[in-house]
C-alpha cells in the first residue's frame, strides 16, 4: 500500500488535502466562542494537547459554579459525594464543574486558589477569574442548591467580591 503512495503523485496529493482539511477540521472554532473545541459540541473539554482538564466553555457568557480540589485533601474527599449529588440533581442554568487542582495546576494558579475545597460561583465563566463570589456555607447538597439560589441573578448587583456568601 505504502509503495503505492510512493510512487502515485495523485495518491501523494489527496493524501496531504486530506490531512489538512482534517487538521482543519479539528482546530476551527465552532460558533461565537473562539475556543478550540476539536470541532465537538459538548458542554466541555475534558481534555487538553497536555492531558488536563480546561474550563474554555466555562469562559462563555453564562454562568458557572466551579469545584477546586485535590485527591489528597481530606475535606475534599468529604464534599465529593455532596457535590455529585448536587451536580446530578442541578436543573438550572448554571454550568457545574469540578477541577483536580493536582492535575491542572495552571488553572489553580491562574485562579488563584490557596486551599482545597474552593467552591466559586463566576456571573460570566471563568475569563474573568477575578470576578467571582466564594462558597462559605454548609458543604451539603442543599447547602450547594441554596448558594446557586441565592447568587444567580443577585451577583450583578454586589460589588466585585464584596463578600462570601
């Protein structure tokens, strides 16, 4: 077969249009978000060229509640299951995401996170990582459903970061 290629200049031509549309393909933004999104749609990238997790459709306009944690911290371990049973029972609009801070240390320092868990609502996504409201309640689901409640739609009105709710 590869002596085929080899020799026929037309196999060896349709061979490079076609990776280029492929490659094409992948890396052209889909919609008004200029996100690579490998050309799915999906709520969001599980993965990235180095293996971690990106929050690029978490950066649109709508809003999003973000998990920072880490596999190690005892605390986290505890909340998990609370925030997967939040997260599976969700019906709102709000983007729900959990971030292994140990696997993807350049979005924890990019957010500035200090300690684990670190739960944060962002009005417009994660592009603007400096406008959010900090979890401080109950680390419940309830406790998850009533902070959603009570920030989404009220954040536009509070000063940037004013207060944890």
């Amino acid at each position: 077969m590869f002596e085929k290629i080899k020799k026929s200049r037309t196999m060896q031509i349709v061979l490079i249009v076609l990776s280029v549309v492929i490659l094409i393909s992948i890396f052209t933004p889909r919609g008004n978000n200029p996100v690579l999104t490998a050309g799915l749609k999906v709520d969001a990238r599980l993965g990235s060229l180095r293996g971690g997790i990106n929050l690029e459709t978490f950066e649109s306009n709508s809003a999003s509640l973000v998990l920072f944690h880490a596999p190690w911290c005892g605390h986290c371990k505890r909340l998990m299951p609370e925030f997967n049973k939040f997260k599976d029972s969700y019906k709102g609009n709000v983007k729900i995401a959990a971030v292994d801070c140990d696997a993807n240390k350049e979005v924890a320092e990019k957010h500035n996170i200090q300690g684990f868990p670190t739960i944060r609502y962002y009005e417009k996504g994660t592009s603007l990582p400096s406008k959010f409201v900090e979890f401080s309640g109950p680390r419940t689901a309830s406790g998850l459903n009533d902070f959603i409640n009570k920030v989404h739609g009220v954040i536009a009105q509070a000063p940037d970061n004013a207060a944890s709710v």
